[in-house]
C-alpha cells in the first residue's frame, strides 16, 4: 500500500511540474511576441541599426555645427523637422535631396549648405534618424 501512495505522490508530482513548465514556456513566448511589436511600430519599417547609424553621421558631418535637437542654432531643431515631416518614404526622398542642394525657404531666409560629396545613401540615413525623433 505504502508503494503505490508514494508512486500516486510522484506522479501527481510529475504532473505539477509539467504543467507549471507549460505556463514558463507560454509565458517566455508572450513576452517574445510583444517585444517584437514594439520595435515594429517605433522604427517606422526603418531598422534600428541604419537608425544608429544615422545618429552617428550626423555627427561625423558637419550637420550639428548648424543644428541641434530640440533647439534652433542656424538650421531649425531636428524635433521640429520631424515634426513638421512624416517619417514617409516621399519625405525621406526630398529631403535627402534638399541637404545635398542646400538652399533656403522652408524654414527661413538662412540658406543650408550644400552637400555633394556626401553619399546620398549616407544623407538618407541621417535623414531617416532625423524624423523618428519624437
Ligand atoms: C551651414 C549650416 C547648416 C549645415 C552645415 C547643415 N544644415 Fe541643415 N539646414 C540649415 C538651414 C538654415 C535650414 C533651413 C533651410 C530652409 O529654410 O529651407 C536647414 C534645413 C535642414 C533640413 C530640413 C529641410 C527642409 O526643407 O525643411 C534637414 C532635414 C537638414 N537641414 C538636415 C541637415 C543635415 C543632415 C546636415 C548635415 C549633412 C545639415 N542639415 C547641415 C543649415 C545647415
């Protein structure tokens, strides 16, 4: 009798811990499922790393002797140019092709200088970082 109470008490055991690893595993995949959500909709289609990329050219060029992020020095704020442009594909566009003209007249009289010996993909990855700013 002794026996099977105790093979009853293993079993019932291995049960339990079957069940509970169940819910861990549901759990974790959950959690995987809303991670990747979230970077959906934060990048706007664009990755994180041409993101990053963008941040750091910016710097390499001589963009933030002109502007900065959430103020005005020469050029307008970077806030305020993504405010101004949705992160869209037509934006991404003319814009890449207003840095590399320079000129003025969205924002003012002070004209932007321009810039042909940037790689235009180079211009539209800082540009792309630019308006997921938010
Ligand atoms: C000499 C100063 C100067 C430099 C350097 C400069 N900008 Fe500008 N930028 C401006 C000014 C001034 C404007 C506003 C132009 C206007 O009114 O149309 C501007 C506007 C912009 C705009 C908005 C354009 C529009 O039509 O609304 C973007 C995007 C931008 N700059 C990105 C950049 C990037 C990227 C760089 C570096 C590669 C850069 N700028 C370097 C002065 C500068």
């Amino acid at each position: 009798m002794k026996r099977i109470t105790i093979l009853t008490a293993i079993i019932i055991a291995m049960f339990a811990v079957n069940s509970f690893a169940q819910t861990v595993v549901k759990k974790s995949t959950s959690k995987t499922t809303v991670v990747k959500k979230t970077t959906t909709t934060s990048s706007a289609k664009v990755s994180a790393v041409t993101l990053e990329q963008g941040k750091q050219l910016l710097a390499k060029n001589d963009c933030l002797s002109c502007h900065k992020m959430d103020v005005k020095i020469v050029g307008p704020a970077y806030k305020d140019v993504a405010k101004k442009y949705p992160a869209t594909a037509a934006n991404y566009e003319m814009l890449t092709q207003k840095v590399i003209a320079g000129g003025s007249g969205n924002w003012g009289d002070v004209p932007m200088s321009a810039h042909p010996s940037v790689p235009p993909a180079d211009i539209k990855k800082m540009v792309q970082y630019i308006l997921s700013i938010k």
